[in-house]
C-alpha cells in the first residue's frame, strides 16, 4: 500500500567497506571475498602523476638546500620525472 515511502539505503560504513575491498579486473569490480561482479561500481582512469611523500627531516633538509643554493626547484622536478619513467 505505501511501497513509495519506503527507502532502500546502505549504511556509510559498509559502502566504506565494500568500495576499499573492492578489486578491478579488467575493468570489473570484483567484490574479493565473494566473487561477485559489482555492477553498480564504475572505475574512472585518470592522467598518471608523480607524487612526492617526505621522510621524517627531509621536509626541512630540502628547505635548507633551497636556500643554501645547493639545490634548485628544477633540478627536483627532473629527477622525480627520471624516477617516475623508471630511468
């Protein structure tokens, strides 16, 4: 009689759950533990990019470097690229 008021949800936390377990095989979302094809999860490709995470110290050690002259914005630049193409 009322089927309109009712609402079909998933709780936040087993969405969270669901998307991080999930794994794409040849652009499938395969849920790991039971082998379902998710359907409903789409991946989007993007531009590949380089990402740089520092050390403990090493934050301050490539601002001293800066302004010592040691080492210049640039020269960072180039070899994260060569170490992103694998050379």
């Amino acid at each position: 009689k009322y089927d309109y008021e009712i609402i079909e949800t998933v709780r936040e936390s087993f969405r969270k759950h669901v998307l991080e377990s999930v794994e794409n095989v040849d652009g499938k979302a395969i849920y790991p533990r039971t082998g379902e094809i998710l359907d409903f999860v789409a991946f989007n490709s993007r531009d590949a990019y380089v990402s740089t995470r520092f050390t403990d110290g090493g934050r301050e050690a490539l601002t001293e470097a800066f302004r010592a002259g040691v080492l210049s914005p640039s020269e960072v630049m180039a070899e994260e690229l060569l170490m992103a193409v694998g050379q």
